[in-house]
C-alpha cells in the first residue's frame, strides 16, 4: 500500500516539474498499482447493497459531481492562478486525442485509482480500525498523494470527489459504486470540460 501510494506521488512530481509527460507516465503507474491490488486483495462490487443499487447510485452521484464541479469552475475562473491551472490540465490533455485521453482514463486510470484506492487501501484500513477512521485515514493519503501535482484543480478535485467516493464505498462495501462515479465524471469533464478548459487560454 505504502509502495503504490508513493509511486504515484512520485508519478505526479515528475510531470508537475516537467520531467514526464502525464498520459506516458501514469497510466503505467496506476495500472501497475491496480494489478497489485487485485493480487493482495480480491475487490468486492458491493456487499452492502445490490450490484444494481451501487451501479445506480454512482451514476447519479457521478452526475450530480459533473454538474457541481461546473458551478464550482465557473465560479473559481475568477481567481487567476485557479483558472492557468486548469487551463494548463486541459492543454495537457490535448497532448493526445480525445479518444486516446478517454481510452486510457476510463479503461486503466480511473479503475486502477479505484481497485488501489478504495479496494485496497481503504478495505484494508477497514480490516483494522472502524469505517470512518478507515474512511478518513484513506482519503487523507489520496489528498496527500494527489498534492505532489502541485495542481490547484487535481487537489481541490481529490479533497472533494476522494470524499465522495471514500463515502460510496463505506455505504456500498466494494468498488463498484465509487468506480461508476469516477469513471461517469471523468468522462464528462475530458469530453464536455467546464468553460474555462474550452477556451484553451488564461488571459
């Protein structure tokens, strides 16, 4: 757990300083870390609910987060430094197609994060101590990961959505809730990004 956390801690360094490109360096990291999940720990769908209730569930919340983070930008666009942030993911993620950005985010990085994440970092926290402090101790780790972006909207977004999904699986018992929602999410805001990611500028 501690070996896949700092690796992508790592990961997320080398491109906030330029020595690697984002889509080359972490789909490698995080697939590498989901495969180790699913060795150590066989991830569960949902234990707590039905595998319909979960999938229904993260859809919305899913959803309901796109809708949000909207709002969330669009009001954030009028602080400087947030919005050259953004524009710079955006720009990053116009190194590569949209169909070869969508391809490698929601068939390898969002389930990767997720089966790591939430099937392995948190259900195993889980094993040992109560839900929240499990739950809590968890998406601390994913912040703190996250942060060695030194991206204003990658840390915002994993304060907010590492809660949601922290949550979902908490009240699912497995991943398949938490893995809908980000996956539903982060194909919407590559395909249909907030305003600020459409115009491409900072000025």
């Amino acid at each position: 757990m501690i070996v896949g956390a700092l690796a992508e801690a790592t990961g997320w360094r080398r491109v906030a300083i330029g020595r690697a490109n984002v889509w080359r360096l972490m789909p490698v990291i995080l697939a590498a870390m989901g495969v180790l999940a699913v060795l150590v720990r066989r991830p569960a769908t949902a234990t707590d609910v039905s595998n319909a209730t979960a999938l229904s569930v993260g859809a919305v919340s899913g959803l309901a987060l796109y809708a949000g983070t909207r709002v969330f930008v669009w009001l954030a666009d009028r602080w400087p430094p947030f919005r050259r942030h953004v524009v710079e993911k955006y720009r990053e993620a116009a190194e590569v197609s949209m169909r070869e950005s969508l391809l490698l985010s929601l068939l390898v990085m969002v389930p990767a994060e997720e089966l790591f994440w939430r099937g392995l970092f948190q259900g195993r926290l889980e094993q040992t101590m109560g839900v929240l402090a499990a739950g809590f101790l968890a998406w601390f780790a994913y912040v703190a990961v996250n942060a060695a972006s030194a991206s204003l909207p990658i840390v915002a977004g994993a304060v907010v959505v590492g809660a949601l999904w922290v949550g979902l699986f908490a009240w699912s018992g497995g991943v398949l809730a938490s893995l809908a929602s980000h996956m539903l999410w982060t194909g919407l805001m590559l395909a249909l990004p907030p305003g600020v990611g459409r115009r491409g500028d900072a000025g």
